[in-house]
C-alpha cells in the first residue's frame, strides 16, 4: 500500500529542484554579464567613432616630443610613448623596491624598540608609530617636498657632506661609478664567491643537523666577500671609478642625483608604512609563546642570540601575511607621485601620455594591468616565502 501510494504521489515541478535553479540561476548571471559587457563595449565604440577618436595601441610608437625630469634609461624627446611607458614603470617600481626595503628595516627596528624594556626607547617608538601611522600619506609627501626639499639652499649653498654628497633643493647629488677593463674577472670572482657561500652554507647547515656542531657560517661568508674579490682587485685593479658631480655655473655637472620629488616620496611612504610594519612586528613577536624565550634563557643564550634566532624565525609566520598587505599598499600609494609630478606611470603615463593622445582607454588599461601585475608578483612571492617558512607538523 507504501509503495502505491508513493508511485501516485504527484512529481513536483521542475522548477522547484534545486540542482535545475542553481543552473538556471548561473546561466542567466552569465546572459547579464555578457549583455551589460557588450552595451559598454558598443558605447564605447561608438562614442570613440563620434569623437574620430582611433582605438587601439599604435600611438605607442608615436614620438613622445617632452622631457622628463628623471629616467633610469636613455631618453629623448624624439622617443615613442612607448619608451615613455617603460622610463614611468621604472621610476615605479624605483621608489616601490626602496620604499619596501625601508619600510622593513625601520619598521622591524621600531616594532623591537616598541617592546624595549628601556622606559624612553619604547615611549619614543609609540610615539613615532601614533604620529605617522595617523597622518595622511599625502600629507606627509607634500611635507617632506614643500617643507623640507624646497626649502633646501641653492646649488650654489649646498649641504656638503665629505666633498661627494651635494644636497639643495634640486635634489641629492652624488658620485656614480663608470666600469673599467677590470670590472669583469671581479664580477665573476663575485658571483664565483657567491654560489660557494650558497653550497657552504647547505653543507654547514647539513653538518649542524648531523651532528650537532655549528659551523661559523657568517663570518666566513664575510670573509671570503672581502677576500676573494679584494685579491681580485689587487690583482686586476680596480673594477670601478667614481665621477664626483661639480658644481658648474648655476647647478652641478656630473654623478647621480636624486631630485626632490623621488626624496620626498620615498621618504614619506618609507616613515607612513614602517608606522604600520611596526605594530605587525609588534603583534608577531608578542605572538611567539613565553616558554620559548625562558628556555632559550635557561640554554644561557644572551638577548640578542634569543631574538635573532628563537623569537624572529617564530614571529615570521605571524608576521609575513600582514606584512604582504602592507607591501601592497606601499606598491599602490606611489601613485600619490603625481601629487608632487614624479614621473611614475600615473603621473607620467596615464597624466602627460593620456592628454597628449586622448586615448584613455588604452592607457588607463594599461596603467591598471601595470599595477595589478606588480600586486600580483608581491603577493606571490610573499606567499611562497610565506610557505617556505611555515612550521611543518610531523
């Protein structure tokens, strides 16, 4: 009678099954999707061809026809966008890959201090970490750049420093090396040097492992550094010589120079991030537990020895996720370059670029794509690292 009764029992629609919704729901998400795509694509076109504005990347290779204040590589006004794109992406990633450096090591130095049982030190990194890390990061650019490098004296009064460092308010002056005949057998003693170091550095860590016994593994590394190439040198001469810049009419001839608005940027985003790397530091080193550091102390290891090789190494799993973060955030803040007209990619690529040619969408397309590939790459070498240091359960 069960059985019957089941078998009578109307089917319900088919709408009302889950599994035909969730597919029903998907498709139509995609018909949206595509739809509100190709309405944009289509007005975009169309609006283009009412203004006779020509898509596409060929005014890549159109002659730029302006000068910029700095480029890392060979540069006229006679060049393409394109090599207009390459010098911004480069100054990009310049103030990126310092600011990142000196954010971590101020940071690091801050977050340690901000644990110091000395009263001062631990009140001076508080307040240091409380004042930057609460100020805007344009703010603090348009300080350091206003305040600070424009208020510099002339050339002509320049701050010395040892006859080779020239600071005044159009920029840092300092001496740059030119290569000699001698620069290659001490590059190749150099790299020889390193990947010796490298294999050593495995075998004392094998030794250690095997038996126990330490091998002094960093002062050696540092011995064969000044050693080998040193001999190099004495034997070849020497690899590099050094132009000092000279101080010629109105400004100085020669060297490197770091102009103001690089200065004032890197310093702001390097002292605004570290405020913030601080406290990660901070909450990473609180986060390894107390037991560590007692037995490390009952093994009569110093202070030092207990941070650099039981605290840290733990720490570094609480503290490399946040840390990623911040990194981003650092990569995408130097877009605030065009507050002060760095020539980084938005000032000098989707800014000057982007008005002289009136494509805007190829530009900020590819200004976007610049960034998030640069995001991208910090995020996936963090989280290998992030998996090369993470505790292994047995």
């Amino acid at each position: 009678m069960q059985t019957s009764a089941n078998a009578s029992r109307p089917k319900g629609s088919v709408w009302t099954d889950p599994k035909v919704r969730a597919w029903l729901f998907q498709i139509l998400a995609i018909i949206a999707v595509v739809a509100l795509g190709w309405f944009l694509f289509d007005n975009t076109q169309t609006n283009l061809d009412k203004r006779g504005i020509t898509s596409g990347f060929s005014f890549l290779n159109n002659s730029a026809g302006f000068g910029i204040a700095q480029h890392l590589i060979e540069y006229t006004e006679s060049d393409s966008y394109g090599r207009v794109f390459v010098i911004g992406l480069l100054n990009t990633l310049l103030v990126s890959g310092i600011g990142i450096v000196g954010a971590t090591l101020l940071g690091f130095i801050l977050g340690i201090a901000r644990l110091s049982p000395n009263w001062l030190v631990s009140k001076l990194a508080t307040v240091y970490i409380e004042i930057f890390r609460n100020i805007p990061p344009l703010l603090q650019i348009f300080f350091w750049y206003f305040a600070v490098m424009l208020a510099m004296p002339s050339p002509k009064q320049s701050l010395e420093f040892g006859s080779m460092f020239f600071i005044n308010n159009r920029g840092l002056y300092m001496p740059s090396p030119s290569v000699t005949d001698a620069f290659t057998p001490f590059l190749i003693a150099l790299l020889l040097t390193i990947v010796a170091i490298i294999f050593m550095v495995r075998w004392g860590r094998a030794r250690f492992e095997k038996t126990g016994q330490p091998f002094p593994l960093l002062m050696v590394s540092l011995a064969m550094l000044v050693v080998i190439p040193g001999l190099t040198i004495a034997l070849s001469g020497n690899p590099l010589t050094w132009q000092s810049p000279e101080l010629k009419g109105f400004n100085f001839r020669g060297g490197w120079v770091m102009i103001p608005e690089l200065i004032a940027l890197t310093l702001a985003l390097t002292i605004y991030t570290a405020a913030f790397i601080a406290e990660i530091v901070r909450s990473g080193i609180q986060a390894v537990s107390h037991g560590q550091t007692e037995a490390a102390r009952s093994l009569g290891l110093p202070a030092g020895k207990i941070l650099r090789l039981v605290v840290i190494p733990q720490s570094l799993r609480v503290i490399i996720p946040p840390l990623t973060s911040q990194y981003l955030n650092l990569a995408k803040n130097s877009s605030l370059a065009a507050g002060i007209g760095y020539p980084d990619m938005v000032s000098l690529f989707a800014g000057t670029v982007l008005n002289q040619t009136g494509q805007a969408i190829e530009v900020i397309a590819i200004t976007m794509s610049v960034y998030l590939a640069i995001s991208i790459s910090i995020s996936l070498f963090m989280n290998w690292y992030n998996k090369r240091i993470a505790l292994i359960e047995r």
